[in-house]
C-alpha cells in the first residue's frame, strides 16, 4: 500500500518575549475592531438596502478607515491580518448562506480565543521557526514533534487562548505510512463503571481527571467570587479558573486519543453502538457513578461467570459483523396485536442502540 499525504496544521506552543506579546496583543485587538466593523457595515447594506458587501469592498473600506483620524491605530500593525480576518468574515459568511454554519457573530474582548493570521508575505523563517512583521525576534516555538521536510509555509496563524497560553500553527503536508495488515475485529461496550469494555477482556478505566483537579478547582472559583466585578484581581482570579479547565480538558482529549488511536491499529473491524452518551450521563443516578448497577456479572449454570461489560462487548461484536454480513437490520422480532411475529429490518443508522462499524 503505497504512502498517503493529507494536509493538517501542526500546532505548538510557544513563549514570546513581553515585546512579542504586546505585539500581538495589539494586532489581536485591531483584529477584532476590523471583523466587527467589517460585519457591521455587512450587515447595515443588507438590512437597509438588501445590498451584499464582498470581500474586495469590505477591503477597501479598510483602506478608508485607516485614513480617519479615529482608525489610525489600525497602521500601527502589520495589514497582513488585518486583510486576513476579512477574508475570514467572507468565508463565514460563504458557509452560511451554503446551509454549513450559523451567521457570524460579533466578536468580544472576552472571547475564549483570539487570533490573528500572516500570509507568506508577513513573516520570515529564522532556524524554522518564523519571523512575523513587525518583530526582530522569531517565535520561541516548544518544538513537540518535528514539522515535515519541505513543507510550504503558506500561512502562519498566532493564537492565544483563555488560559493565556499560546500557540502557532503552520499548515504542512504530512506522510502517513500504511499499518500491518491485520484481521482482528473487536466490539466496544461503553459502560459507567468503566470508560469502555472490549470484547478482548480489556476494560479502560475512567480516569476521572476532574475528580484529580476538583480541590483546586473549587479553591479558584472562591477566590473567583471574591474579586469585585470588572476589577483587574478578577480578571487574574478567572484566569485562574480557566488554567484549571484547561488542564483538565487537555487530559480528557488526550486519554481517549490515545486510547482509540491503539484501537485503530491493532484491529481491522471496530465495532461500537451509537447510544447517546449525553442522554444517559443527564441520568442522575449515572451522572458521577453515585451508585454502580447493581449486577455486573453472574454464573452460568455451566458454571461459566460471566462479566456483564464483556458479555454486551460480545454481542456488540457479534451484531455488528451479522450487519457488515448480510447488511441487515438487528432489531428482535416482535409480536403484532394480531398475534403474528413480524421482523422489523432498519438500516443501521436508523434506530438508537444499533450497532455501527
């Protein structure tokens, strides 16, 4: 099987000195006074004349504004972004009226994420790491992984989130190399008690990371609440909070990552029912796991125990390749008023609690 390329962005952190910082803080800041506007002024043609703006007015509008005395802070940062956020708005824009997303919103100084974006005529590569317009310095990027040999670096975008941490991301092409072959099939049960069960025997335990962070969690939000409102201690305090809830989010996306990534390459055929896991964790007997259900396992009159997670693993399993089979539905059969057994056949997205590969 020969080697697939796919295009991602690859995201790291990075440390920038206090004059990058408030570098890019004010373009964060210029950023979003010209997206606002832009949708503003987008929006007053449409509503008072039924005109749409495109992209190449709303640019020359920026040209306009810079010229006011009241705008001229808008030249005090590269026009690289600025340019950058309106063809954003565009896209946005472009999704909406194609049925793909919601209309843009306006956006606040609150907002969890700020960003900005440079094309290739914004920045410079130093070492590998990148230069952006009106800075000395390259970024101090934490390099985790390597960027590909040869990537084209068409853009660079700068982000920084309501943790105050902060990251870069550069498109490149990626290589992936194809995996052994195997024949391996397995069924995934998702329980409460565990994380999941596999028809293999294995269970991932919960590793519950809010639970690990829940003193400290609970210390910021006092401390939160004692801050009086629109003070700078309370911007620090929520600041505070939000560092908490990243950790823990952080945790929580990567323990599955890795946990379904093995699962992927160890086996051919993962099987996995579509339950709606948000409906049952609304469950207030389920919620935390307050009290585990009360069989979770039992003796056949064989003598055989049965493990009640791996037994639902099986049948998971076992329904899933009778689908992939003979491409069937897996409902029972039921019984009429009429007293004659009917088999109801849907197709596997078709119902809850149906069985997908």
């Amino acid at each position: 099987m020969a080697t697939t390329h796919v295009k991602r962005a690859f995201k790291y952190r990075f440390c920038p000195s206090d004059a990058q910082a408030a570098e890019l803080s004010r373009t964060f800041g210029r950023v979003q006074k010209v997206y606002n506007m832009a949708l503003e002024a987008r929006n007053a043609a449409w509503n008072q004349r039924r005109e749409r703006v495109n992209c190449n007015a709303t640019s020359a509008m920026l040209t306009a504004w810079k010229k006011t005395e009241e705008l001229a802070c808008l030249t005090e940062v590269s026009p690289v972004p600025l340019q950058q956020c309106l063809r954003h708005l565009q896209g946005a824009l472009t999704n909406f009226f194609d049925g793909g997303a919601k209309y843009p919103r306006f956006t606040s100084r609150k907002k969890s994420r700020r960003c900005a974006g440079y094309t290739s005529s914004a920045f410079g590569c130093r070492d590998g790491a990148p230069t952006l317009a009106k800075m000395r310095e390259p970024l101090d990027i934490v390099w985790s992984r390597p960027l590909p040999e040869g990537a084209a670096r068409s853009t660079v975008t700068v982000s920084q989130d309501a943790a105050g941490r902060w990251f870069v991301s550069m498109p490149g092409d990626d290589a992936i190399a194809p995996a052994q072959a195997t024949t391996a099939a397995v069924g995934i049960d998702t329980g409460i008690t565990s994380l999941v069960t596999v028809s293999t025997g294995e269970k991932a335990t919960n590793p519950r990371h809010e639970r690990r962070d829940r003193g400290r969690l609970a210390k910021a939000q006092r401390e939160l609440s004692r801050k009086e409102k629109d003070s700078d201690n309370r911007a620090k305090a929520r600041v505070k909070v939000t560092r908490v809830h990243a950790r823990i989010t952080d945790r929580r996306r990567d323990f599955p990552h890795q946990l379904t990534t093995r699962l992927v390459r160890e086996d051919q055929t993962v099987v996995i029912e579509d339950l709606s896991l948000r409906t049952m964790v609304t469950n207030h007997t389920l919620a935390r796991a307050k009290l585990p259900l009360n069989i979770r396992w039992w003796t056949c009159d064989c003598g055989t125990v049965h493990d009640r997670d791996v037994n639902a693993a099986h049948n998971i399993l076992a329904a899933g390749l009778a689908v992939s089979a003979c491409g069937d539905g897996v409902r029972p059969q039921r019984i009429t008023p009429g007293g004659q057994s009917s088999m109801r056949q849907e197709p596997p997205t078709g119902d809850r609690g149906t069985p997908r590969l």
